[in-house]
C-alpha cells in the first residue's frame, strides 16, 4: 500500500512545496528515478509514502500508475493560477465531465477521496489561522487530468508568481498535504456530491470546514450543460466513500439546468438537498 505525492520539475510553485516537504518530513532518497529525478521516500503513521517529481506538468500525468503500482492515494502538489490573481490555498479532485482539455481522459472521472480533500481542506485553514497567511481557502470544483483509477486530489498554492514563490504558503501546503496522508484510510464516514456554484464554491467549502459535509466531486455550474446521467453515476461509482445524497448550490444552477439535473438525479435514484 503506497501514497504517492508528485512534484513537477515544470511548476515553481510545486517545487517550492517539494522542498518545503525534504525539509521537514524524514524523506531519504531511494536510489531510485522517475522521470530522471530521484525518488524520496518516508513512513509516517505505518504508511508508506514516496515523493516523485515529473518532468511533465501535473495535469499530463495520465500514465503515472504503469510505473507506481499498489497506490492507495495521489496527492499532487501543484501551483493554482486565476486570472483574479488572489492568494488562495485549494484542494480539488480530478478528471473531465467533457473533452480533455488539459490531460485526463474525456468525459472520464478520478476517484475522489473526499476525507481527504476535507482533511487537507481543514488543515490549510487550520494552518492559514496560525501561520496568519493573508490566502483565502477553497475547495475546487472537479477539472482536468490526469483521469485515475485511485483516490487522487491536487492541492495548489496560487494564485500568481508572488504566491508560487512564497515559502510560508508553500510549508502550509506541504503540512496540510502530510496531514491529509497521515490521516488517510478507509472511511466509513459518508460523502456528498456538490452541484452548482462557482467553481470556487464558498457554500461547499463553508459546509465541510464547519464539519457539515464531505464533498467528493463537485459539479461547477459552467459543466452543468455536459451533465447526464452516466456522468452522475461516474460520481457516485468514483468517490471513495460511499455517496449519501447531493447537495445542490440551487441558486448556482441556471433555469435552464435545473430539469436536466433533476431528471438524472432522479434516474439515478440519489436523493438531494439544496444549499
């Protein structure tokens, strides 16, 4: 049983949380490369964890597992950009409810570990508050690659070169990404699938930092036109915990939405509760 953390060689912003990581979690080389860079590895909390760098960006990372095998959790360690430029600490899942765009597989879903994107979540919080990082804390909705067939989460330092850059962010990504590993296990604690809002979604995030709910995948408004039924299935059949209900950001669903998602919510026989 392994988990895997990935660094990208083409992302300051990871490398910047990789060193952070060597610095202060007892990571020795194995001897081993991937990708030509040197393969780390750690046990915390009787797990086993290794640490390797792409040389590729992260979303590319679509053949990772023909090497790493018996892997339990990814968690990639990736810089966040947006055009607003605000400093933000994010956590999201991957995969693509259309084309593949930017890596994975089209129309094609990682498993998301919605423990662990909440345990990450709460600790960038957690960390923000004590570390008095001026950063606002979200979750993301589901988007792009790679498309995984393990439990897979990004968490990101952005949103500009300014943040990508800075060393008190980075050492809280990093310590929010080992807390999330060293917490990591079979849940038997339920999740809920998110619909709607922006794909920072303020009410998803609110829910789970005030241990409301964990989100596995989350549906952005903007992908809710590519949403069927077997997209919904693919979430409920890809999230690591077992999915209890959806929660619908309602006022974040367009008129012209709502019947077509209530339809499939409705065929798939998923009950749901609005925010």
């Amino acid at each position: 049983m392994l988990i895997l953390l990935v660094a990208s060689s083409k992302d300051p912003a990871s490398m910047n949380i990789k060193e952070r990581v060597l610095n202060k979690y007892p990571f020795a080389k194995t001897g081993e490369v991937y990708q030509e860079n040197p393969l780390y590895s750690a046990e915390m909390n009787g797990k086993q964890i290794q640490l390797a760098t792409l040389r590729e960006e992260a979303v590319y990372a679509q053949n990772l597992l023909e090497h790493f095998k018996n892997v339990t959790l990814v968690i990639f360690l990736s810089r966040h950009s947006s055009q607003s430029g605000k400093p933000t600490l994010s956590v999201h899942t991957t995969g693509n409810f259309s084309d593949a765009g930017l890596g994975g597989l089209a129309r094609t879903l990682s498993i998301a570990p919605a423990k662990a994107m909440g345990d990450a979540l709460k600790a960038l919080d957690g960390f923000r508050t004590e570390m008095k990082l001026n950063y606002d804390v979200s979750y993301e909705c589901t988007h792009h690659g790679p498309s995984l067939d393990v439990p897979t989460m990004f968490i990101e330092l952005g949103s500009s070169p300014k943040q990508w850059q800075d060393p008190n962010a980075a050492e809280a990504v990093a310590k929010a990404a080992v807390e999330a590993v060293i917490n990591f296990q079979q849940s038997d604690q339920t999740a809920v699938l998110g619909i709607g809002g922006p794909h920072y979604n303020p009410k998803f995030t609110k829910m789970t930092l005030e241990n409301e709910a964990l989100f596995g995948h989350m549906i952005s408004k903007h992908a809710l036109p590519n949403v069927n039924t077997e997209i919904l299935r693919q979430c409920l059949q890809k999230t690591q915990e077992k999915v209890s209900h959806a929660i619908l950001d309602w006022k974040g669903i367009t008129s012209k939405d709502k019947p077509q998602i209530l339809a499939a919510l409705a065929e798939i026989k998923l009950e749901y509760k609005k925010a």
